[in-house]
C-alpha cells in the first residue's frame, strides 16, 4: 500500500512539471486562447493538489493506524526429527505473561495439528515446556541453546523419578508479532485451564 502511496505522490510530481513546461509556451503559441489554457490548467492543477493533499493524508492515517495496532510477542520453536526433517511439532510462549518465572504457552502436535495448554519456564539456560495431564506435567520438552530438544514422557511417574529422554529434536526459533484477534483465539482455548492454576489471561494481556 506504502509503494502505492508513493507512485502516485511520482507520477502527480511528474505531471505538475510537464503542465509548467506547457504553462511557459502557450502565450506565444496560442496567444488568442491563452487566457482559457491557463485558467483550464490551473483548475487541473489545484485538482491534483487536492488530490495529492488527501493521499498524504490517506497515508498519515494508514501510518498511524499501523502504530496504534496491538501485538504481543510470541516465541516459538519449530521442532522435527533430528534425522530426516519429519515435522514434529511447534512450541512456543507468551514473554508477556511471566509470573514467578513461568509463562503460558502452546504446544501444537503436526501429526493432528491439534494444539495444548503448555507452561514455559528457564532452568539454567534452557527452555522447557510441559503440558498435558491434569498438572499439565506429563510430558516435557527441554530446549537447549543450541536449539536442540529433548523429549520427556514422564506418564505414571512418580514424584521425583527420573526419565531418560525418549526423542532428540531439532528446532529453529522465531519470533512473532500475534494481533489481538490471534491472541483471543488463545484466550478461547485455553482461559479455563490456566484459571485452575490461578492464571488470569485478559489481566497478563492487557496493554
């Protein structure tokens, strides 16, 4: 929209310079008409800066609507297989909402594309992510800084048992600007879980 803004802001620069070349001319070449020429021109003249004025405009508001949209950061993970590339899944969380050194999260699965309440939190200097289960704590994912992952299944464990990792993943991070319309589908899905965990969504998201 900007790159249009901007061609026709050109070519009405450019046709203003052409009519004063015109402008000069007339009085010798059409001295009889003149009058009407110049008066016809100066008419299109102060159209186009009319013209040129509510594109400007047009362009301030479209500058200050861009500003005044709300996003909220989102950073994510995009795991697969550490061997062949399959598609695993996605995971990421919101920095916005960390509370005592947790965040809420999402985790989506690619073989069903179907997404889970998660919680994030910083262990030393990896990422960790668990969700499912009703503590949400079946299972864990544990990122380390060279964006490999580690999958954990932690089902019927008993408190404090240790597991050995039952996958290796490969993930690449990014970071993303979600709208307010993406974060309420978030908000949809998963309010009711992290109420449980007295976790206030509208309140964390609110700007």
């Amino acid at each position: 929209m900007v790159k249009i803004f901007f061609t026709l802001l050109l070519f009405i620069g450019l046709s203003s310079c052409i009519t004063n070349d015109n402008l000069s001319s007339i009085p010798d070449k059409v001295s009889n008409v003149s009058d009407k020429v110049v008066s016809l021109v100066n008419s299109d003249k102060a159209k186009k800066n009319q013209n040129k004025k509510k594109i400007s405009n047009q362009q301030d508001n479209f500058n200050q609507n861009t500003e005044n949209i709300v996003t909220y950061k989102f950073i994510e993970w995009k795991c697969d297989t550490f061997f062949g590339g399959s598609k695993v899944l996605r995971t990421g969380y919101f920095p916005d909402t960390t509370s005592d050194g947790v965040s809420l999260g999402a985790l989506t699965l690619e073989t069903n594309d179907e997404m889970y309440a998660s919680f994030h939190s910083v262990n030393g200097i990896d990422d960790t992510f668990s969700w499912g289960g009703k503590n949400l704590n079946k299972y864990m994912l544990v990122i380390k800084p060279g964006n490999s992952g580690y999958f954990y299944d932690f089902t019927d464990a008993k408190k404090g048992e240790k597991r050995e990792s039952q996958q290796t993943l490969k993930c690449n991070r990014e970071t993303y600007e979600l709208s307010s319309k993406e974060v309420d589908n978030y908000f949809e899905a998963f309010e009711n879980i992290f109420k449980k965990y007295g976790y206030d969504i509208p309140k964390m998201f609110q700007k």
